[in-house]
C-alpha cells in the first residue's frame, strides 16, 4: 500500500521514492549502462556494437568486429572509468567484450 503525504514533494523525490518501493533501479541502471556507452563511444564503435548488457556489477558488450574488440580491450580500465563517472555512480566493475 502506498504512503500518503500531507507535505509537497517534487517530482523527482516522488519518482526516487516510486523507483525504490518498486524495486526498479536495477532495470534503469541496465538502460543508463547502454545509454552510457552509446554516448561515449561514439557511432564508429556503436555501429560495430550488436548489444551492451549489464549483470551485476560487469558490463558485457557483444561486438562484431574482432580488431575493435582487440583495440577495446587494451583500454579496459580506462573505459570503465569513463563509463562511471558518466553515471555518476560506481556502477561497473568489469568490462567484458566478446
């Protein structure tokens, strides 16, 4: 049963508040995860990324092309850490390309 209020909330109290009753931030953390590494890689790596998904705290990323795959992985810590601090939150600990 939802609480009710007497005092005013904003909108994104409300919506945190929703988001947290409903056990929902593991299903937006997955969709900031994907957002995070469209934006940050670009279209010439999105063009070769056939999907992103984040399982716990390691963020599995399926590439089609085996040399960016290579170029990738000499960067991984760098790229994780780009990939946080686009979240704001330390959300990825590993990063797997396959």
């Amino acid at each position: 049963m939802a609480k009710r209020y007497n005092s005013h909330m904003n909108l994104g109290e409300a919506l945190n508040e929703f988001i947290q009753q409903n056990k929902l931030q593991k299903g937006i953390d997955k969709v900031d995860a994907r957002e995070a590494w469209a934006k940050l890689m670009g279209n010439g790596v999105n063009n070769y990324t056939t999907q992103v998904e984040l399982r716990n705290e390691t963020l599995f990323v399926s590439l089609s092309s085996s040399v960016l795959r290579q170029e990738l992985s000499m960067g991984t810590s760098k790229i994780i850490t780009l990939l946080n601090e686009e979240l704001g939150k330390d959300l990825i600990k590993k990063l797997v390309l396959r």
